[in-house]
C-alpha cells in the first residue's frame, strides 16, 4: 500500500516533456506479412518537492511506471511499496503540463480556402497562355 500524500510543502515543476517510444513489428495475416509501426507516449517529469528531488515517468495510460527520488522512503523500498508521497507529490502538481495538446484543428474551425475565381469562356487565367494544338503539331513535324 502506498503512503497517504500529506506534503505540506512546495511543489516545483522543473520540467514535463513528453518522450515517444517508436517499435516497428512484424504482423502475420491472411494476406501475408504486414510492418506496423506503434508509438508509444510517456510523460518524463522531474522537479522538486519540499527538499526531495523526484523524478517520474508517467505511461500513456496515466500511470507511474518509473520514479526515483532522494528520500529515505524510496531509497529504502524503491517502488516496492509504491511510489512515495513526494512523487505523487509531483505527479498531481504536473497533470495540467502532461496533457496532450491537438494534433489536427477540426473541419469547422479551419479556415475557409480562398475562393476561385469563376472562368468565362472568353477570360483567360493569369499566367496561362492561349494554346492551339495545330500550331504545336505543326512545331514537331519539322524535327
């Protein structure tokens, strides 16, 4: 069972990165072998709390599932027990840093593309020259 959190001092995020974990596999299927490449996110969190330095490592799933820290707890235990109350500590003080930000803005806040202008028969386009397919084959005859 791991100790009741009852840290009464700070708590000072010093970093919250995210780290991807990329592992290529080879599947079996029907059609025959396919490679699939799965990407792994952990969160590296490290900071202090109160006089302990604590690092964690927060799995995708949102779970500690590495830590160490400089107090007599962990160092007696390691993770044994549990994580220690500094690192959970440090793991609530760093729930609004490991939230995943978009990748993709939805369809109905993009910008609008510009719209085309319309072609008349008789307008041309800008840059585009009048082309007259005789002309052309007349051209690659004499070569």
């Amino acid at each position: 069972m791991s100790p009741v959190v009852r840290s009464r001092s700070s708590t000072a995020v010093a970093r919250c990165e995210p780290q991807e974990t990329r592992k290529t596999r080879k599947l079996k299927t029907p059609d025959g072998p396919v490679t699939r490449e799965s990407v792994y996110r952990d969160w590296h969190v490290t900071g202090n709390v109160g006089r302990e330095k604590t690092e964690i490592v927060v799995g995708d799933s949102g779970r500690i599932i590495f830590g160490t820290c400089s107090c007599a707890f962990f160092q007696e235990n390691l993770l044994g027990k549990g994580p220690c109350e500094h690192m959970i500590a440090l793991f609530k003080a760093s729930a609004d840093g490991r939230k995943d930000l978009p990748t993709s803005v939805p369809a109905s806040t993009a910008p609008a593309p510009p719209p085309k202008p319309s072609l008349d028969e008789d307008s041309e386009v800008e840059g585009e020259e009048d082309f007259d397919e005789n002309s052309e084959n007349e051209n690659n005859e004499g070569r």
